[in-house]
C-alpha cells in the first residue's frame, strides 16, 4: 500500500481503472468453482466411480486380508507373549503390543501405501479442482495491496461501523490499522485477511448447509459428529501431512488446513440453534401450511441466526489462531512473521505481530459479539 501515492492523479486514476478488472477476476474465480470446477471434478469422480465400483471385490479382499491380517498379528502376539512371556511381577510393566514388523507391515499396506496411490493418482485433478481458489485469493491479496490506505482504512472503518454500531469498536479497529500501518505489517496483514475471508466463506459456504442437514436428520447428526470430534481434537500437525502430500507448500495449503481446523463451530452451533428453535413456533407455521423449505427460511433459520452468528464468530476466532501453524505449509501474511521471528528468536518482530492477529481478533470477536445482541434484542421486539 505504501507504494502507490493517495496525492498522485495518475495513480489514482490507474486505480480506479483497474478496480472492475481486480473485481471482474474475484467473481470469474468464484463463478468458475462453482460452475466449472465443481461439475468438472464431480465428472470426474463419476468416471472414477465406475472402475472402482467394478474393483469392489478386488477391494472388499485386499480389505478382508488387511482385517484377518491384523487379527491373526494380534492374536499370534497376544497368544506367544501368553506362552513365552516371563511371568514375573516386573514383567506385567509391558503391554502385549504388536511387534514392530508387523506395525511397519500394517502402517505401510493400510495406511501410507493407499495415500500415496491417491495422491498419485487423482493429486493432479484434485490441484485442477482447487486452482480457482488460488486465483482468488492472489486476486483479492492484489486488489487489497493496490488499494490506497486512506480508502482501505475507510472501508473497514465503515464496515467495523456497520457490524457493531459502536464508536468504541470503530475506535478500537482504527488503533488496530494505524498498529498495523506503523510497524510496517500492512502488506501481511492484507495477505492474512484474504487468506481469512476466502477460508471463513468457505466454512460457512459447506458449514451452515452441513449444519442444517445435521438438524434435519439425527442419523447425520450422528454420523457427522464423530467426524467433527476429529477435526476439533486431532493435532493440527497430523492432518497439516495429507494437506502437504496432496497441495505441497503453498497457501492453497495453508487455505485447506486453515478450513478444517476453523469449520467445526459453524456446523454445531447451526445445528443447535435449529433444534433449539421451541417445536410450538415450528408446529405453528406447519399448521399455516408451510412446507419444510418455507419453515426453514422463514422461521427455523431467522430464530436460530444468533447461535449461527456465535458459530461464524467462533470459525472466525479459529481460523484467525491457525494463521501460524498455517505457515509451516506455505500460508502467507502474519502467521509466517511470527514463524520467522520464532527462527531467529527475534522476540520484538514476533510480539508485533502477534499483536497484530490478536487485535484483529479482538475487533472481529467485538463487532460479531454486538450485532448477535442487537439481532436478539430485535427478535425480542418483534415478538
């Protein structure tokens, strides 16, 4: 931002020109997913479902003797160490586990093995699915650099304004800018923030429908639950190893990791908040004879909108502390300062910019917070 001169006409005037060209490419990107991305790669894995549905038998016996391979290891061991084993006290200390041969046997064959023939095999289209994100995200990190800092400020003033409504959180965004702006972070700080806003549409664009689906059906409540346990629980370092496999280093990945860390809250507490809506409300507009999709959008979703807003903010808040382990796969902005200050053990860059992402994260926490409270004290009123 620093580059291009507010006083400067002619700078200006190219940016003003380019402003529809910088838009015209986030929309193709997103058009192009949508429509062309998606049917293509959903084409796809129809022409790959047929072969492999013809492979099924193939598969259900690799699978079968993958199954009766690690029961028999497990009770062979099990059944030696019964017979062999030293029966003394001190020798209870040791569990009956596999033997290290046959857990590299099973790592390999049930787990690396099949990994690597995906990724070899459908890596290359997978890439090709996701390209369109990659485009947006350099495009809308492009539009953000390009635009003078004056107008940058007013636009996230004005939006911080219109969310929350409160001269202290406008007040708040400012210090954040001008920190941000003083310490030299602008240009990172723009990388994170197209790395959150394409991450945080794409949580809610397959959140909040996954959500509903999960209100709608306790058996993919049930099924999609445990699922959602493991995202939330599994060490963010284990699944950042197939994102690196499949995207290697580059923010795409970073993008990837960043979704499935922060998505988790937006699909419960959208679930929740339908089943929280009063079964009287949803029996009444049955009665009027509303169908399932009229009682969706005008009363189950209307009333539960504080609980989605709560989940947003939460993927939100998520999305913004995966910024530095979304580094060490090639995320770019200020989770990749903090990891270098980290590497040279510069403890004054690291603090500014984790300052930065923490006042980020305090402004957005502050506007969500007062808009799901003014929504819920005009649902009050209006009932």
């Amino acid at each position: 931002m620093g580059d291009l001169k507010f006083e400067e006409f002619g700078d200006i005037w190219i940016f003003l020109l380019t402003v529809p060209g910088h838009l015209f490419n986030i929309v193709y990107g997103a058009v192009k997913l949508i429509f062309i991305s998606l049917p293509l790669a959903l084409w796809d894995f129809v022409l790959w479902l047929g072969p492999t549905i013809l492979d099924i038998p193939v598969i259900l016996f690799k699978t079968a003797k993958i199954i009766v391979n690690t029961v028999y290891g497990v009770v062979s061991n099990f059944l030696k160490f019964l017979w062999s084993h030293d029966w003394s006290w001190n020798s209870l200390n040791d569990f009956p586990a596999l033997g290290s041969q046959f857990r590299t046997l099973l790592n390999l064959g049930g787990i690396n093995q099949p990994f690597d023939y995906f990724a070899g095999s459908y890596g290359f289209a997978v890439k090709e699915f996701i390209q369109p994100l990659r485009v947006a995200m350099n495009d809308l990190r492009d539009f953000i650099d390009f635009m003078p800092w004056p107008i940058f400020f007013a636009l996230v003033l004005a939006l911080v304004f219109w969310v929350s409504r409160k001269w202290t959180v406008v007040l708040l965004a400012l210090a954040a800018l001008l920190f941000i702006g003083i310490f030299g972070l602008m240009e990172l700080a723009s990388q994170t923030f197209s790395l959150m806003v394409l991450s945080i549409l794409l949580c809610v664009v397959f959140g909040i429908p996954l959500g509903i689906m999960m209100s709608a059906s306790d058996v993919v409540d049930r099924s999609v639950k445990p699922i959602l346990d493991i995202m939330q629980t599994m060490p963010s370092f284990v699944y950042l190893i197939p994102v690196l496999i499949l995207f290697g280093v580059s923010p795409v990945a970073g993008l990837i990791a960043v979704v499935i860390y922060a998505m988790p809250p937006v699909v419960r507490l959208t679930n929740l908040g339908i089943r929280l809506v009063p079964f009287e409300v949803v029996e009444a507009s049955h009665a009027f004879g509303a169908n399932y999709m009229q009682r969706l959008f005008g009363t189950l979703i209307p009333l539960a909108l504080p609980n989605v807003f709560a989940g947003i903010n939460q993927t939100i808040m998520m999305a913004l502390a995966m910024v530095v382990i979304a580094a060490l796969v090639g995320a770019p902005g200020l989770g990749a300062e903090v990891l270098s200050a980290q590497g040279t053990v510069n403890l004054a860059l690291g603090l500014q910019s984790g300052f930065a992402v923490a006042l980020i994260a305090i402004v957005i926490d502050r506007s969500f917070h007062l808009y799901g409270e003014r929504m819920q004290e005009h649902r009050k009123v209006g009932h």
